[in-house]
C-alpha cells in the first residue's frame, strides 16, 4: 500500500447544519416576521443559499417565498443602498 504523504494541512471538523424549522416544529415562517427573516438575508439583501443557513429544501423553498412576500410589502428591502 502506498503511504500518504502528509501535507501538513490540518482537517477541520465541519459541523452538519441541522434544519432550525425541523427542530422546533413551532417555528413558523411567516412574513410578518422580518427580525426571523433578516437571519436568513445578506447585508445586501439576497437570500441565504441552504448551504450556509443549513435549512431544509422543503424549508428553504417556504422561506424563500415569505422573502418575497416580506419584500413586495415593503417588511425586507430589495437591496441596499451602497455605493
């Protein structure tokens, strides 16, 4: 068997994001609720993939759909103004 070569890189240990509307079943994803909903938006305004918040897809397709609720009825804004 051929050896490894050790690199000298160390492995970081990811922790497996778990769905947060999963575990509190409670939790609801209403649009009414921008302070719940700004957790999943950039500084800039765009939606959180589910790579980084960890959501569920089923979660992730409800959330999405609140966002935009959220924003046409002026809750979440569009974008930001940075220039």
């Amino acid at each position: 068997m051929p050896r490894m070569q050790d690199s000298g890189k160390k492995r970081m240990y990811v922790r497996k994001r778990v769905c947060r509307f999963c575990q509190d079943e409670n939790l609801p994803i209403d649009y009414k609720d921008p302070k719940l909903l700004k957790h999943f938006i950039t500084e800039r305004g765009k939606i959180m993939p589910r790579r980084m918040t960890g959501t569920c897809a089923n979660h992730q397709r409800k959330l999405r759909e609140e966002i935009k609720k959220a924003r046409h009825i002026a809750f979440l804004p569009f974008t930001t103004a940075v220039r």
